[in-house]
C-alpha cells in the first residue's frame, strides 16, 4: 500500500535519513556507555568513540564488590520478582469475579479500581511515610513490595478484566457442572486462558518496578536494602570522577532490562501499542 | 422451581466469593493508595507540627503557598512544569509524529525502528540521567564532538547554566521516551483503513497533506492519549531533575519542578539544614491533586469531542 502513496524510490532518501539520525541518536550513547565501561578514565579521555585497548573487566568488578552494586542487584531482584507475583496473584483474583460474576456492584468496584491507574500517588508521600513507619515497614523490602503492588494494582486488574470478560461463559459453567471450585475454575482454567494478560502485566510491572528510585529514597536508608536506581543515583555524585566505575554501574543495572527488552521487544510494543500500559 | 432455588443459591455463593477474592487486590490498594491519598488531602487543611497535626487551619496552608517565601519557589517550579510539557508536547509528541508516519510509509524496518525508538524508554530516568549527566558534562564526549566539529568552543556548560539546563531536561527526557508517540500512533494509522489514504492519493493528496489534512484528525483518540500522559508524567517530574541537577533543582532553582519541591518540603532539603514543613508540603501536594485530575479530565473531553469517526 505504501508503494502506492509513494512510488519514488528517491523521494524516499530524507526519510530514511531522518529516521537514521534518531536512530544514531538512541544508539551512540549506548555505544559510548558500553565501550567506556573497559576503560580507564584516562583512556575514556584519550580514546573517545574508539574500542577500548583491552576488554578488561575491571571497572564491573570494581562496581560489584567496592561499590557493592552486587548487593543492590539482589534487592532489586527480590523486590520486582515479589511485587510482580504478588500484583498478579491479588490482581487476577479480583478481576475474576469482577469480569464474569454478576454482582449488581461490579461496575463500582472496577470503578475504584481504575480511578487508581491516573492517581499521583507520589503525593500522597508523606502519610504513606508515616504508615510505613507505624507498620514498621521502613528499612524493609516487604514493605516496597507491598507498596509497589498496591500502585500497580489498578492496571492490573484493568488488563486482567478485559482479557477474562470475552472468554465465553461456557467455561466455567462446564468446570463448575464437573464440582471445580471457584479458585480451581480462576487458576487452572481461566488464568491459562488469559496468558498474554499474565505476560503484559508481568512485563510492565517489572520494568516499573525495577526502575522506580522515588520509593526507595524515601522508605530505605540502611544500604543493605537499597535497590539498584537508589545505588546509583549514589554512585553518580560519590564516584563523580571515576567515570569507569560510573559507566559500568549503569550497564550492569540496565543489564536485566536490556537482555528481557531483546527477548520480548515485540509482545513490549504490542502492549504499549494496544493501550499506552507504561506511565 | 429447584432451578430457580440453585441459581439463587450460585449467586448467593458468587457473592460471597467475589468478597473473598476481591479482598486481597483491595487490601492492598486500599491501604497503601487510597488511603494515605485521602489522608493527605486532609491533612492539607490542618496545621503541622514536625510530623504531627496541630488544629485544623483551614485553608491557612494554601494562603502561605502563594507568599513568601514559598511563592517564588512555587511559581518557578510551576512555569518549569508547564514549560516542559509544552517542551515535551513538541520534541517528543511532535517529532514522534514525524517518525512514526515515515515508519507508516515504509513497509521495511518498521520493528526495528521502533524497537530501537522505544528501548531508551524501559531504562531507569535514574540511569538515563545519569547517562546523560556524563555525557554532557564538561570534558564529556559531547563537548569533545562539538568541539572537533567547530560549533562550540572551550568547556561545555550547558547542565551548570541556568539558561539552558532546563532545555537540556527537557530534551533528555524527549529522548528518554521518543518511544511512546511512536508506538501509539503507529498503531493508530494503522487502524486507519488504507482505503481513505487511497482516496485521498487519487484526489492529488501529497504526503505531508496526507498526514495534516487526512491522518492527523484520525489520530485524535492517540493524540489525546499521549497528551494526556504527558501532562501526568510532566507533572510528576522528578527522577531526571533530582539525578541531573540534584534535589535543589541547580543551578539556583532553575530546574526545579513541583515534585522536586514537593519532596523538599516534605522530606527536607530546603536549604542546607534540612527544614521540613509537612503543611505546605500536603497543601502543594493537594494543589497538584486537583491541577492533574481537573487537567486530565478536560484533556480527555477536549480530545473525546474532537474524535471523528469514519
């Protein structure tokens, strides 16, 4: 169809520069990040664009044990993994009855739900400070995982409803004729069913998760519960001159991301396509 | 008249495990959303002690907010939001318009372009932030390459001027999510149906008439989308300030945002010492509440209003 609205072959050259440039744009200073994590300072200073002399792992050794970015890794690792099964486990069990129960109040509690997608709950800061504290949550990665859960929630039970309402109701009025229970018909039957849902919010959940570094400054001081965004934002003043250390910091953290993104870069875009899930 | 009983009695049980089920997901949301959220509103109408409420003051709190010496702060950190919206509005949402019709135009590449568009957009603004703060920093790589190519000279200082370092934001985080505009309205145009293009190809329509006259107003519904999202992520601005430019919003305030504001209000780092006033802090975070959810909510009619349907 695009042949047709644009026949010339050469007309099309600006276009593709275009396109190009931007290209270049996103991927020079992740090239830049990348070689610069083998070299020295003074080599970042000499060699600027070039490959590094030697592909020494140096820098991310130093950044995993001195700068105990290893540490970091781990809390991060338990926090997202905790707030995405959690968010998911709570999330499909509400939207199941939600979706194919008849209720008579469905509609109001999907409501406050939702109203929850848009809420900026970063200014509700200060009184969640004073509860976590008060729950003895402060200092605590359980308490980040509850609270990341609880902001994630509301999309997530969006996704999971809309997914569970089109499957046809035969479905679990075959299962509950044959005596399964109504958690059996949730996660045996309908849950399989709805495995790109599954995948979009675990997706989703996970990068916001692993990304977010307002929470952590405000709920961690102890540095044995810091994550991996809070570490760094860290590393950046502490280290300012070791820029090394700094470059192989940041590729280390974005490590995670970066190998799912390649994995899952189309169901990724898909799901940001359908409906905008980030933000 | 024994069916009748047993569908009551499935809907009495329906009820009852919809309860069960529905508990857990409002437990959670209840106590660690809407909860503090509401908390928080309240608390905006009361005089602050430290971290403990006095007697209610109405709305004294908000009447302090707009003077000195919280004013200044106020309206600074208010026109920096509002200018990087529009900022955002342009480079991201305009430019990601541009890139994502030469996508549509292209049968070829299409998936790798926008992998490669949306990939700075799942990293950390930490890590953006401070990718970016080396890179432009004085002897970074970019002085060096506008140095060799003769557009600038001496050391670049762009991060530490306050004549530019909000621009610099801005444009950071342009980069950071060029990715979503060029998703969303690929997938808008491609909803479009091909004939309309077509039509609108034998009637003489060149490309960039195409995309104004043709494409733009069925894009409304993605167009609204992304404004709308824009102005929520805007106003929430804070990562990529607080990692760039530090809590203050450096250089003297010239990045300083509402959150960025907010925070210092709450959690103390108004000055040196480190002086909280949990007052003003609920009463601009109140404020905030009501300028997003009034904006979002004329945003989505404004954009609900221009929708045409085909």
């Amino acid at each position: 169809m695009s042949a047709v609205i644009f026949p010339q072959r050469l007309a099309r050259l600006p276009g593709w520069i275009i396109l190009a440039v931007w290209t270049a744009a996103v991927l020079l200073p992740l090239y830049i990040l990348v070689v610069s994590c083998f070299k020295t300072t003074a080599e970042i200073y000499d060699n600027r664009l070039g490959l590094p002399q030697s592909f020494a792992f140096d820098n991310f050794v130093r950044a995993w044990t001195r700068a105990d970015l290893g540490h970091n890794f781990i809390n991060s690792l338990i926090v997202t993994g905790g707030a995405v099964i959690l968010t998911i486990v709570v999330s499909a069990m509400a939207a199941y009855p939600l979706s194919r129960y008849r209720l008579g109040w469905n509609g109001i509690m999907l409501g406050l739900f939702l109203s929850g997608i848009m809420l900026p709950i970063r200014l509700a800061s200060v009184e969640l400070f004073t509860l976590m504290r008060n729950l003895g949550l402060l200092d605590s990665l359980t308490g980040l995982i509850l609270v990341y859960s609880a902001i994630r929630i509301p999309f997530a039970v969006f996704i999971f409803a809309n997914f569970m309402r089109v499957l046809p109701s035969e479905l679990d009025e075959a299962a509950r004729m044959d005596g399964a229970g109504e958690a059996r018909i949730l996660f045996q039957i309908v849950l399989p069913m709805v495995k790109p849902a599954v995948s979009i919010v675990a997706i989703f959940t996970a990068i916001a998760v692993w990304n977010d570094f307002f929470f952590p400054l405000i709920f961690i001081f102890d540095d044995r519960y810091k994550t991996v965004p809070l570490a760094i934002s860290v590393f950046v003043g502490q280290f300012r001159t070791d820029w090394g250390l700094v470059f192989a910091s940041l590729a280390i953290s974005m490590a995670p991301i970066l190998i799912m993104y390649c994995l899952l870069a189309r169901q990724i875009r898909e799901g940001v396509g359908a409906g905008g899930g980030m933000k | 008249m024994t069916k009748l009983r047993r569908m009551t009695s499935l809907q009495r049980t329906q009820q009852r495990m919809a309860v069960l089920f529905i508990l857990p997901a409002l437990a959670v949301y209840g106590l660690f959303v809407l909860y503090p959220l509401l908390m928080s509103l309240w608390g905006s109408f009361f005089a602050w002690k430290g971290m403990r409420t006095q007697e209610f003051a109405g709305l004294a709190n908000f009447s302090r907010l707009f003077v000195f010496p919280s004013g200044a702060r106020l309206y600074g950190a208010l026109w920096h939001n509002v200018a990087w919206f529009f900022g955002i509005m342009l480079l991201q949402n305009g430019l990601g318009l541009l890139f994502a019709w030469l996508l549509f135009l292209r049968n070829r590449g299409s998936a790798f372009f926008q992998s490669v568009f949306f990939f700075p957009a799942v990293l950390s603004p930490v890590i953006v932030g401070a990718l970016w703060r080396l890179l432009l920093a004085p002897g970074g790589i970019v002085e060096w390459a506008l140095n060799g190519l003769g557009l600038h000279q001496g050391s670049l200082t762009v991060l530490g001027n306050s004549h530019t370092a909000l621009g610099m934001l801005i444009a950071v985080d342009a980069w950071n999510w060029m990715g979503l505009p060029v998703l969303i309205y690929t997938a808008g145009l491609r909803q479009i149906s091909p004939q309309v293009f077509e039509a609108a190809k034998l009637d003489g329509a060149g490309n960039a008439r195409m995309l104004y006259s043709v494409a733009l107003p069925l894009l409304m519904p993605a167009l609204g989308t992304l404004t709308t999202l824009s102005f929520i992520n805007t106003f929430n601005q804070f990562d990529i300030v607080y990692v760039m430019q530090g809590v203050q919003g450096n250089p003297s305030y010239s990045t300083d945002t509402l959150v960025t504001y907010f925070y210092r209000l709450a959690f103390g780092a108004e000055g040196a010492v480190g002086i909280t006033d949990i007052g003003l802090a609920l009463a601009l975070g109140t404020m905030l509440f009501l300028v997003l959810s009034i904006g979002t909510l004329l945003m989505l009619r404004f954009f609900d209003k221009r929708t045409v349907e085909l």
